[in-house]
C-alpha cells in the first residue's frame, strides 16, 4: 500500500519537516563510566506529512488510508518529496500525529511517517 496522494500529485503540504538521525544508546555504569552504541543499524527517517484543507475526494482517500493503517503495525510505500525516493517498510508514529479528518475542505492531518534502516 502506498501512502494516498493529493489531486496536485504531491504527498505532502508547506511547512514540513524532515528528520534523519541515528538511535544511540548510552548505558551509565555504577563507577560513572559509559558505554555508548547504537540502537538499531542505518538511519531513523522521519517526515511531517501536514494536509489540510481537502477536497471530498483528498478527504476520502486519506481518512481511508490512516483508517487502515490502524497504527504503527501496517508498513507502507512513502515517496520522499525531497529526492523522489521511495522508501518500502515506512509506518505512521502513533505518537505525534493527529488527524480530524471530519468536514471536506476543513479537515486538517498532521502524520509524521517513520522509515527505520535504509
């Protein structure tokens, strides 16, 4: 499943984020040295998907996507509006996104999308 596009072809509207980093954990030990490493192998992705003011049609599309994507479990396809990439194995971050997905041409999502790895 690939993450829904608007009527103009686009994923995403201004002003976005995009974010990559590395997980790194840092253990403390009792003498008060550390031992530092990484969490998980290659880059954390993350993007800021904001959509607001849709059409029926972008409204539907969406509502149904985020509806079936019923949390982190699902992955899905995102295409990097930024380099045109598609990354495969992307999820939605359950807890910083927000949607009210209720009234055509209102309805506001703000889904930060995760790709781990890669």
């Amino acid at each position: 499943m690939d993450f829904p596009t608007l009527n103009t072809g686009a994923v995403l509207q201004y002003p976005t984020v995009k974010v990559r980093r590395f997980r790194n954990v840092a253990v403390r030990f009792v003498d008060g040295s550390e031992q530092r490493f990484r969490q998980c192998g290659g880059v954390v992705r993350a993007w800021m998907v904001r959509l607001e003011k849709l059409t029926g049609d972008e409204l539907v599309r969406v509502a149904a996507f985020l509806k079936a994507q019923g949390g982190r479990s699902r992955t899905f396809s995102f295409t990097d509006p930024f380099d045109d990439v598609t990354y495969e194995g992307c999820h939605l971050g359950e807890d910083d996104s927000q949607w009210s997905l209720a009234e055509q041409e209102k309805g506001l999502a703000v889904v930060w999308i995760h790709k781990t790895g890669g």
